[in-house]
C-alpha cells in the first residue's frame, strides 16, 4: 500500500512490551510465581481490567484517584483497575454467600496507574497477589503464611539475598499511646518508615523539626524504630512492654507469628523483625511485611503487606478481615534484568530444536518435527528457501539449542544430524536417539531458576 | 464501618468472572494451549492493553472503530486493543530491525469490544493467537502448520469432535473472475460464508433477489461452494481448473498445504477442504480457515484465520505477508461449560490435600504442610478455630480430594490420618507415605484434558 498514509507504529512509554527471548524469562518468572502461590493452596481469580468507576472508586480518593484511567463507553462511567485489592474486596462482598471462608485466593494481573512515566516507574505493570480473607474473624496462622509464601516464592525464583521485614502495627501505634502522640501516630508513622532510606540522623531531625516532637520523645521514638538492630529485636521490645495494651498486644502477635513462621519453613537468615516497618498505608491493623533485596536496599520493597480488619467495608457490613501481600512483578522483573541477576543459562529460544531441511521437499522435515513433537520438545521447521549460512544464521538469533540438519542423505540413511549450537559439536545418530539427547539437554536448562546461583 | 453509604459490588456485564472451581478449569484450558503453541517453537508476545488511539485505529473504521474503548489521559488520546493483530503489527513494523523473520509469535490475552450483551458475547475476552510473520515472501509450508496447530491444541483439550475447515481465497476471486463477476466478489463472498448457516436453497435465493445474479451464476456459484460435497473436493475443483490462473493457483496451493497438513500430523477425519469458507475480512489473500464443532455447528466456528500479504501496511513500507489464526478462548469455555463438556473428574480444588488440626498448637501442621509442599503437593491448612464438622464442610465445598486429620494421637505416634473425600475411605500411616499416596491420585486427575472423553 504505498500510497497509504504510514502512521508511527510506537508503543506508549511506560507500558511494558519486552523481545521475546525477554518476554520468555518474565513468563518463567511468572510461573514460578504462581506455582508458589498454588503450593499453598491459594485459588486463582481473574477480575476485569475495566469497572464501574463508582465501584473503582468507592474508597479512593485524592492521590490515588488522580491516576486513575477513566473512560466512558455509552453512559457508562468506567475506570481501570490501579491494584489487585479493591476488584478483590468487590469480588468478596458481592460473592459472600457462596465463597468458603476463609477465602484463600491468588491474582496475576495487570493493574494501571497513571503516573508520571519514568525508569522503573510503570503505567501498566504486573502485581502478583496473594490474600486470606476470614468472615468475621481470620486467625494469626494467616498471619505467619504470608512471610511462608514469600519466602517460598523468592526461593524458587532462585533469589538468595532477600530480607523480609515483619512488624506489627499495633507495636508502634501502643507506643504512641504511652507517649501521648496518639493524634500524631500517622505523620510520625510515615517518617519512621523513611528511616530505611534516610538514616537515623536525618530521622531524628524529621522528628524534632517538622514535625516539631519534643526531644525525650523524638529520642524514644526513634530508638524503638532501631531497635531491630539491637540483637534479639523481640526482646528489645519486651523491655518496653507493660505500659499499653495495644502495644503488649502487638508484641503478643508477633511473637506468635515470627514463632510459625519459622515451623513454615522461613529462616532465620531470611526475616528481620524491624518495628520501623510502618507500611504508608492507613488500611493495615497488625502485622505488616516489606521485602528488601539485601544487594539493592535502594529498591526499597518489591513485595509488601499486611494484615487488615475490613476489606469490603465500602461494599458491606460483613466484617472481613484478611492478611495478603503484592509482588510488583514488571518492577522486579527490571530490576533483576537491569542488575543482570537472570541465569545467563536460561533458555530463551522459543523452541529446543529447529529442524533445517536441505531438500526441496518439506515432507520429511514435517514428519521429524511430529515425531519430535509428540516426544515432547519444542520443535520449529526452518521452511523458508533461503542458503544453509542463512538458516544457521536464524538458528543462532534465536538462541535455539539444537540445529537438526535433513539433507538427502539424512533421508537415504534414516539417520539425522544435530548440531548443538553452543559447543559446535554434531552428532548422527537415528531420531529417536537424537531426541531423546535434546531432551534431557533442555530440560536440565528449564529446571533452572530465573535467577542464577 | 457502619456509617458509611454502601456502594454495590457488581461486575460490569459482558465480562467474564468466574468463581474459583471455574477459573481452575479456565486456567487448565489456557495452558493446554499455550504448552500446544509452544511444542511449534511460537515465542510469547505481552503487547499493551493499551494503545495510542491513531496506532490502534490506523486501519480501522465502521462497526469496528464503534466498538472500540477509548479514553484520554492527560492529553493523550488512548484505546484499547480489539483484537491481537493490530498489536502483532505494530510491533512487528516497530522492532523490524530486530526480528529474526519468520517471526513466529503466539499471544493470550484480553481483548475489549464494547458491543451490546449478549449472552456468548464478550466485552471483555481472551483471545488466543498465532501468527507467522515473513520478510518480504512467507512459504506455504506456515499455511500447513496453522491447521497442524489448532489440530494439537484442539486435541490438548480433549476435543474429538471438531473440523477443520479449509479452503483458498484464490479459488473463489478466481472462480468469480471466469464468471465476469470480480466487482461483485466481496458481497458474493459474504453471501457464500453465510452457506452454512442459511443452507443451499436460502443461499440461491440471496444470490438470484438480492445480489441479483444471472441464473446460471447463481448456479455456478452454488455449485462451486458446495463442492465440499461431492466425495474428493480437490478433484470436483480441479475439474473446474484451467480457465483462471487465480483459480489455478489457489487450487495447487491448496492441494500442497493439505498434503504438507497430513505430514504434520491433521489426519483426514478433522479436516475438510471446503471451497464455501471465505471469512468475511478483506485482508485474507489466501489459505483460509475455520474450525467448527461437530456437534455443537449452531455456534459457528472457534478458531478461524489464513494468510495476509500485508500485515502492517499502515506503519511500514515493508512487505510483511504472514499466516495464522485466533481461537476465542472465552467464548470456547463457555460453549464447554454450557454444554456440560468438561470432564468431571477435573481438578477443581485449590489444593490436594487440606490438613485439619486437632488441636490447638499449629506447629505440627505447619510443619507437616510444609514436608507435603516440598514433595510437591498444593497444601491448605485449616487453622481457623471452628468445630470438626464445619472444618470438613470447608474441604468438602472446595472439592478438596483429601483431609489430612492431625490431633494429640497423630502426633504422638507421628502416623496422620487421610480421608478420601469422595470415598470416605481412611487410611492411617506415615507423612511421607500417605503424601506418595495423594500425589500418585491427584497426578492422574492433574493429567486430563479439560473436555472429558
């Protein structure tokens, strides 16, 4: 059509669209993902992309509403959906009657947020979700499952060098209290949690000058938000108890769930009680979780939570309480890309093998690939009519492992010859010998975690 | 929060939500498919949702462009993707100069069409696609794999009942072009597709009232279409052969992509040459397709597609002709779950086994659960504090195979107790016995294929 009008075919910036040898680790990522998630026993759910604005927004407001995608269709007042938890918390409440509790449900999705585009910042990105939701009341068990998830989950991505941070929050709003600061408890909550990235000094200023604390209790504050440095972080806080209830209770909570944390099979190595973990969001009532990458602390979290008392109350009267977590997917999946932390040995060809026919006829090269097929492996045809150099030269863009040349002698001989993309090295043997050489190949490089070791 | 208004949770209609039990088997079909796209070396492609509206709507217009969601952001004018080619086109003239051509791309994912309700129609829809994307030229061995494709995938799903139905746009232009009819063909194209639908009298009577043609077209017309009919098509259109070169031409690419079809594994029971088939789009050029089900004709074909000469004419002078084909994979789940297609041995519990505590320390269910999660079962505890009874009726409304009872007796003699949930049979003995056992069951049905033979 060369009289046509081209248009500039681009791609939104701030929307994820990957090569596919990429889009292939990220698939591994996200499988992975949610073997963990069903290992647990959590149930897939798949809500919408699109909602009705009033349902959307039935809670959000000032930020969060801003970046919203609204559109229109007929009279229709319609919004995207900007996180995994609200289509829950509707799901939840308009299903009350027919879902078991507790409610154990996991969701891989996209969810879009409008925000200013730039590095590792992103419009449309995956967030991997995971949450229990109890009916009228969920026990402390959820609770410790959570951390259980994550760190099963980080395991099999192959990451090592992970930290999951748990506190509750109960612990901090308790100290509050007998600080008398309880009006204060949501500024000074949202500073204590910067204390990661800003240090303690710059916290203690916080402290004083904006938010103009007297010095004792600045100084109290923040030696409780150190506390996870001082040895055995439970302790440190156990000195402080028998002065709030809320607070006594907190430790209470956390003692219980860091206790069955530990029989689910989370390390020692791998969690840090921390009481500075505030988590900004007003939403949470107990235990609350954040993930660091030890080697990139600057991330700051790729997986959070927590445990809240109402999901749905926008929606319903029923009380249903619930503990979840999120993985930014698409933001840790650049992270790892950035930092070159994938295995450098993962396959990322689209098939094992691809079969190169050096005759005219494609019957034969038709019939080698059902055969391999059928055995279970990837298997492209080379079909185009082009040089040999050329159809090697397709093989090796792509990253396929094995080349399986079909010339007339291959054919004559019933016999084929593969050659292994990586070392060079060829081999003639009969198909089925061949195949089953590929296969055990492949599938030692598919076992391998996203993340090398 | 008693005092705040209720908003109602709904989903909005025409978009698909399903209840867990549900999503499991969606989730089991989306899988099939897309382990069967890749046994053919098809790399995965995740475009954006959405797209600038002028890229989107580069080509389109009429009742498509009514159709289409779109929105603006900031100053930017957004749609969303109705279908899964556009994107493929967009992004193979956007990342030319990096493709390895073919470019074999297979994509799931959602599609939005704001046409009006219905039941079996969809705003919100997941298609399935594959496409091969040639560089200049595409030979007809890609033409042959598409049917060897949806041949697999269909199988992979446990369908036995369905044709393939194949034929080539050149034989109709061509057929057309004896007649003196080549201005008339695209509304004698569409009157011919309606065949199946209005049957051989209707068809007539469409052709000789409304589109008005000379008896013995009509007659010519009709006969050609149904030449599917008599014994071998091939041989009742080669009769026909030698006054058209298109007609020709389409005739000796058909006979070579149904020969390469056999090669790759389409056995002549599920395929039918059928010179009726002619898809109603413009841009088919060449081989065509529709996949219908036997018993279930009423609802239309499944999965249809054929070969393009040029993809992406809109954004680049690059001639990029290509083959391929699009299942609609919502729709084709509800048509299976209406019809009660699905086995119902199916898997449809989040978990294989639920461990039901006795007592009130969890530990040793923590434990356990996670010793049967690193054997590689997907494991629930029941923590709540609820009475025996309504802890088994919590298993028995998800589906769960089996409860696994852990009270003082069980821990002290380390043997656990496993009830078959659809036997009631029990069976005493050790964790890692009994974990074999449950893995070994739930194996088998993990192994089906969604419609049940």
């Amino acid at each position: 059509m060369p009289n046509i009008q081209k248009v500039k075919p681009r791609t939104l910036s701030g929307f994820m669209e990957l090569p596919p040898e990429k889009q292939i680790v990220f698939d591994l990522m996200t499988s992975r993902v949610r073997e963990s998630f069903e290992s647990f026993g959590f149930a897939p759910l798949d809500t919408p992309v699109i909602e009705s604005a009033e349902v959307l927004l039935a809670k959000a407001g000032g930020e969060t509403e801003k970046q919203i995608y609204r559109l229109t269709k007929g009279e229709r007042d319609l919004a995207l959906r900007f996180d995994l938890t609200v289509p829950l918390a509707k799901y939840a409440a308009a299903n009350y009657g027919s879902l078991a509790f507790p409610f154990r449900r996991y969701q891989i999705g996209k969810v879009y947020r409008g925000e200013r585009s730039q590095r590792g910042r992103y419009r449309e990105l995956y967030q991997a979700d995971i949450d229990v939701v109890g009916d009228g009341a969920l026990g402390l068990f959820s609770d410790a499952e959570i951390p259980a998830v994550i760190y099963r989950t980080f395991r099999a991505l192959g990451l090592g060098g992970f930290a999951i941070r748990i506190s509750n929050r109960k612990i901090l709003t308790g100290f509050f209290e007998t600080l008398g600061l309880t009006e204060r408890s949501g500024d000074i909550m949202r500073a204590v949690d910067k204390l990661d990235k800003i240090g303690a000094g710059k916290l203690r200023e916080l402290l004083l000058s904006e938010l103009s604390l007297p010095a004792p209790d600045a100084e109290a504050v923040l030696s409780l938000a150190l506390a996870s440095g001082e040895g055995d972080a439970l302790d440190a806080l156990e000195s402080r108890a028998g002065r709030s209830e809320t607070f006594d209770r907190g430790l209470r909570e956390l003692r219980e769930v860091t206790r069955l944390m530990e029989e689910l099979g989370v390390p020692k190595t791998h969690y840090k009680v921390d009481p500075a973990v505030a988590r900004g969001l007003d939403y949470y009532t107990g235990t609350v979780y954040e993930t660091i990458l030890t080697e990139h602390p600057d991330v700051g979290s790729v997986c959070s939570g927590g445990r809240y008392d109402d999901l749905a109350g926008h929606y319903t009267d029923k009380k249903l309480p619930g503990v979840g977590m999120s993985i930014g997917l698409t933001r840790l999946f650049f992270i790892l890309d950035d930092t070159g932390l994938f295995d450098p040995r993962l396959m990322t060809a689209p098939c094992d093998a691809i079969i190169i026919p050096m005759t005219g006829d494609l019957s034969h090269a038709a019939r080698l690939a059902s055969s391999m097929r059928a055995a279970g492996l990837r298997v492209s045809v080379y079909s185009e009519d082009k040089k040999p150099g050329q159809k090697l030269a397709y093989a090796d863009k792509l990253g396929v492992p094995f080349a399986v040349f079909l010339g007339e002698d291959e054919i004559k001989s019933g016999r084929i010859t593969v050659k292994n993309m990586d070392t060079g090295e060829q081999t003639t043997a009969s198909p089925g010998m061949l195949t089953e050489g590929i296969k055990e190949k492949t599938a030692e490089r598919k076992r391998l975690a996203p993340v090398g070791g």
